[in-house]
C-alpha cells in the first residue's frame, strides 16, 4: 500500500497501532500479574513514536532505529515483569511470553546492530532484504506467540483460582463440625472425615454405595422420598430426622439432615448436611416417657390412660364390644409405709406393679395414679353385657388373688438380708363401657366409686358399679 495512501497512515499509524498493541500485551500481563501497573512506562513508549515519527518519515535508517530501540524498551520491560513474578505465575503461557519478549528483543538488538553497522542494505520498508523480511516472519510469529501465551495464562489463572477454591471449600468441609455428603443416582459420591466418623466407616467405605444400604429399613422410603423432593428444589421442612445404620456392627443411630440440591459432575445430586441426635432423641423420649408413665413403677399414668380409655371406646363403636375398667386400691398400705418408711412401701408399690404387668393379658392395660391405686383397662370384653359383666368381674377377682399373695420386702437401703413379709390385699371397682356415650374421666369415675362401695363392703372385695353408687363425692377411704 505504499504510494497508495499516505505516509502518514502507513508509518505513523501503524506504528502506533504496533507499539499500542505491545503496551496493551504489557497491560495485561500486570493484570494477570495482580499488580498495580506503572502507567507511564505504558504510555511513554507510545509518545516517543506519535510525536517522532511524524519528524521522521523520508529517514528509514532513523525510523529503524528508533522504532527497534523502543520495541526493545517495551518488550524488555516485559521481561522484566516476568522474571520478578516468575514464581507467583508459573506455567506454559509464562514461558511462552518469555520466550516471545526474549525473541524480540534479540531481533530488536539485531536491527540495531545491523543498521548501526551499515550491513543492511534497505533503503525503505519495501526492499527485501534478510533483514526486512525476517522481521516480517518474526513479528507475525512473535504476536501469535503473545496471544497464545496470554490465553493460556488466562486459562492457568482461571484453573489456580478454581483450584484454590476448591481447596478452601474443602479444607471448610473437612473442618466442620457436621456430616455432609453429596448424594447423586441414590450413591454417596463424596462425604467428608466427620461424616465418615458419624457413619463409622472409612471413607472408602462408603464413596459410591447407595445411601440406603446404611439407612434403618423403618426410614428407608422417607429417606428416599426427601431425596427426590430435594432433587426438585423443595427446601421448606425439609430438615428431618432419620435413624442410620452405622459401623459394621450397624447401631441405630439418629441423624439429623438437611440439605441443598446442586449439579455434581455434571448430575443431578443433593448436598446433605447432618449430624447425630441420638442423645436429643434418647432425651425426647425419656421426656414423653415420663408425661405419660409414673416414674416409680413405669406404668402408663393417668394421662396415658385417659387416652386408653378414648381409644377403647372408639373401638367399641366400630365393633360394638365392650371393655372394662378395674380400680383397685391397696387396703392396708399406709400401715407399712408408717412403720418401715416410704422407701419400703414404694418397693411394695413396684413389685405390685410387676405382679399386675405378669398377670394381665397382653391386649390390656396397666396403668398408676398416684399412692396406691392402680387401674386395668380391660379389652376385647365381647358385645353382650352379661357375659362381658361376667368376664370383668372374673378377671378382677383373679387380679385381687393374685394380689393378696405374701410379699417379700427387703429393708434398709442397702438391700442387706433383712426382709419383712406384708400381706397386702385390694379393692376392686368394675365399671364397664362400650362407645363414648361417656367421657373418659366418667368412666374412670365410675370405677372410683365402685371401688369405694368395695372398701364400704370390707375390703378384698369386687364391686361392679351401678346407678346407686352415684354420689356427689366418693368419701375418702383409709389404706
């Protein structure tokens, strides 16, 4: 294009545009770099060429010379800033920025030194010389070589980061105090040391076996459940409870889990988060367990038995049966209590309530108020009322033999030979019921006051209720 358009365009333009170019590849590298660029060594090189090569446009030799010495500035000072940082970015596209700013910088001392010494013989930029058109070949391979080596360090850059990342996240994982493990296709495909702890196995263990295999079959199908609900997105309560499986011996633990769904290589997967409640759980049920049992015999309380009675009787209505309720209370109680002490009388209380728990049929229920009256909730009594009637008064009746046996109470409170004998016998009030035309605490009064007419009679006795013992109130009796 020389002679074509003017000299301006194709010396100072282009040179500019050249030298622009460089600086810009500068530029870049102190980014790549994470360093602060020293701006006027980028801007310099491109005014010394703007406002020189104006002045120099019929001088080739000059021009030569003065570009060459500033290509050789700009590159140098490139090689400059890789070799300070050549720890901090290693990699292929720093070696190949080295090797093309060292390319460069010899063929820019090779020009000067050819010029200098008058070996050239290139009079403009058109003459094809050894020199003219190896600088043509070096500088085209020279920009492929910065490109190519600036994508790379890019892409290397890229890769440490993600790197370092990864490396943070999992030193993150690794150090929580919580289970967590990426489940995808129903397999584990990661779990970390303290989830592996949790589980009781080695990691190995467990990486890529289906999460089900540890799972207590009970939960299996929730667990199952949870997880495709996950896969989908649901997070709302979605923090469950689940009983595992762990250590080769597989002791049912209580995990605690939650969760995200994420893409794991490219699948489907969900990132779960758990730990291990078992004491929380062991706590919640000793808790339940004492809202509804007595704390010295373990029998259901009156709470529980509340409850027992209201499903009994929904039940009736369903099969139109009929079932009973048994109060009875221990006749002379209180005696033992004033002359051996309560520690004593509560071990009467107990063994009172094995001899009710081995004697009751397995459908019934044995249940303490408090003291010492204790109640059976009899099942299962059959639709007619006499025979039902008859069958309440018998198992009652069998209940308070079984009750007026001898027992054997050691004394002191450290169980030593020392024992007391005490005969013990029970009053007994039936009350009978079938669908909740009553409410449950009618029933249980019912039976109250039936075991009150029992006391009234003499004691050992078995009273079934009827209309005359409704009273305003039962009147207190004496153990």
């Amino acid at each position: 294009m020389r002679g074509l358009i003017p000299d301006a365009v194709s010396v100072v333009l282009a040179n500019v545009s050249v030298h622009s170019a460089c600086a810009l590849y500068v530029l870049a590298l102190y980014r790549l770099q994470e360093r602060p660029p020293t701006r006027w060594l980028l801007v310099l090189p491109v005014l010394v060429i703007a406002l020189t090569l104006p002045w120099l446009l019929r001088d080739y030799t000059l021009r030569r010379l003065l570009v060459s010495a500033v290509s050789l500035f700009q590159f140098g000072h490139m090689l400059v800033l890789l070799h300070q940082r050549r720890h901090v970015t290693p990699g292929r596209g720093h070696r190949i920025l080295a090797f093309a700013a060292l390319l460069t910088c010899a063929l820019m001392l090779y020009r000067l030194g050819v010029t200098l010494a008058g070996w050239d013989t290139a009079r403009q930029v058109t003459d094809s010389t050894f020199t003219v058109v190896m600088t043509f070949m070096l500088v085209l391979m020279v920009i492929l070589l910065l490109s190519t080596g600036t994508l790379l360090m890019v892409q290397e850059r890229s890769e440490h980061a993600l790197a370092a990342s990864e490396a943070r996240y999992r030193l993150l994982v690794e150090s929580a105090n919580e289970g967590i493990c990426v489940i995808a296709n129903g397999h584990i495909e990661f779990i970390n040391t303290q989830g592996a702890a949790l589980f009781g196995h080695p990691p190995a263990a467990l990486l890529h076996q289906p999460i089900t295999a540890f799972i207590h079959p009970d939960d299996r199908d929730r667990v199952r459940d949870n997880h495709h609900r996950r896969l989908q997105g649901v997070v709302n309560g979605m923090t469950y409870a689940a009983r595992v499986l762990t250590t080769p011996e597989h002791i049912t633990r209580w995990f605690e889990v939650s969760g995200v769904a994420l893409e794991w290589h490219g699948q489907h997967a969900a990132l779960n988060f758990f730990t291990d409640i078992t004491e929380r759980k062991e706590m919640e049920e000793r808790i339940e367990h004492l809202a509804f049992h007595d704390a010295l015999t373990g029998l259901p309380n009156r709470r529980l038995l509340l409850d027992r009675i209201t499903q009994a009787q929904h039940a009736n209505g369903r099969s139109h049966g009929h079932s009973a309720l048994v109060f009875l209370d221990l006749d002379n109680f209180k005696p033992l209590n004033d002359r051996h002490g309560h520690a004593t009388g509560d071990l009467l209380l107990v063994q009172v309530a094995q001899r009710l728990h081995q004697h009751t049929r397995a459908a019934d229920t044995v249940a303490r108020l408090g003291g010492d009256e204790f109640v059976l909730l009899l099942h299962g009594l059959g639709p007619d009322l006499a025979p039902a009637t008859a069958q309440a008064h018998m198992l009652a009746q069998r209940t308070i033999a079984t009750l007026a046996q001898p027992y054997t109470l050691p004394l002191g409170s450290d169980h030593a030979a020392t024992t007391v004998t005490h005969h013990c016998t029970a009053s007994a009030g039936v009350a009978l019921f079938s669908d909740d035309s009553a409410s449950a605490n009618d029933v249980l009064d019912h039976a109250d006051a039936a075991m009150y007419a029992a006391k009234a009679a003499g004691r050992g006795q078995v009273h079934l209720f009827s209309d005359a013992d409704r009273t305003p109130e039962a009147p207190p009796a004496t153990s």
